[in-house]
C-alpha cells in the first residue's frame, strides 16, 4: 500500500470506528458493516479535510472502495 492509501485507511478507520488492520484498498460497504450511506459522506469529508482536497459530486458514486477513494484523492493532489 503506498502512503497515501495509509492515509485514507487511517481516516477510514477512525470515520467507520474499525482496526486500519482490518481494512484495504479493497474494504467497501460489503466487507466493513459500519460503512453506510451516512458513513460514506462522513469518511469523504474527512479525506477532504484530512488532504485539503475537494471532491466533485460526480465522484462520489464512483468511490465504492477505500481503493476507489484513495485513487479519486491522488487525482486531486497531482492536480488532474
């Protein structure tokens, strides 16, 4: 996992109150029981925050998995 992955898993596991050893790139509302529609809107504001990033509306279904996230997130730090 590359650093920025263990950023978003770490605020993934503070947001969906689970061990960051229990998630991946691959955790998604199916693997992580706390992951909600509540949880998802939460976890995406505290990687905008945690990363001073702003996602656009559009993005937010596409990310479907922690991976998904930190993908989205990378995009918005390389400035594409």
């Amino acid at each position: 996992m590359s650093s920025l992955d263990e950023r978003i898993c770490g605020v993934a596991s503070d947001v969906l109150n689970v061990p960051v050893q229990d998630l991946s790139r691959d955790s998604s509302p199916e693997t992580v029981l706390t992951w909600d529609s509540v949880a998802h809107l939460t976890l995406v504001l505290a990687v905008e925050q945690e990363l001073g990033i702003r996602f656009d509306v559009e993005e937010l279904d596409r990310m479907t998995t922690v991976g998904d996230l930190a993908d989205a997130a990378g995009r918005h730090l390389d400035g594409a």
